[in-house]
C-alpha cells in the first residue's frame, strides 16, 4: 500500500498526537467504533486522504479508515 508510508510522514505533529490518542481511546473501549473517536479518525481520512471517500455510517469504511490509522500508527513507530 504506497498511499499508507506517504501520509504517515505527511501528518503534522499535533494531528499525529491527536490520532494515537484516539486510537488509545478506542482500543481501551469494547466498543471499538465508538462514534466520536471514529468522527476524529474520519476528519484526519478527509485531510490527508480526500481522493478516497469513506461515509462514517458504512461499517466496512468504519472498518477500513480504522485499520489505515493503526497501520500508519505502526509506521510511525518504525
């Protein structure tokens, strides 16, 4: 996947705190699609990511863009 190492060193530094928070928020949860943590990943998809539309009422979106940060997140740490 080219577009994941692109936008992993694209993100700015508070928007990249900002998103392993709300992964940490969402991964300490049961619930792991709780809808305001997903609303803060789904604001940084259409930032970084706007060719690629995703709806936050689909759940295979939800899945996806949830999956795309904790990749990212895994990038980072690289």
């Amino acid at each position: 996947m080219k577009i994941l190492p692109e936008v992993a060193k694209r993100v700015s530094s508070q928007d990249k705190e900002d998103i392993e928070m709300t992964l940490k928020l969402i991964e300490g949860k049961d619930k792991a699609h709780d809808d305001k943590n997903m609303s803060v990943l789904f604001f940084f998809w259409s930032k970084y990511i706007p060719q690629h539309k995703q709806s936050i009422k689909c759940g295979g979106c939800r899945q996806a863009v949830l999956q795309f940060w904790q990749k990212v997140k895994k990038e980072w740490i690289k």
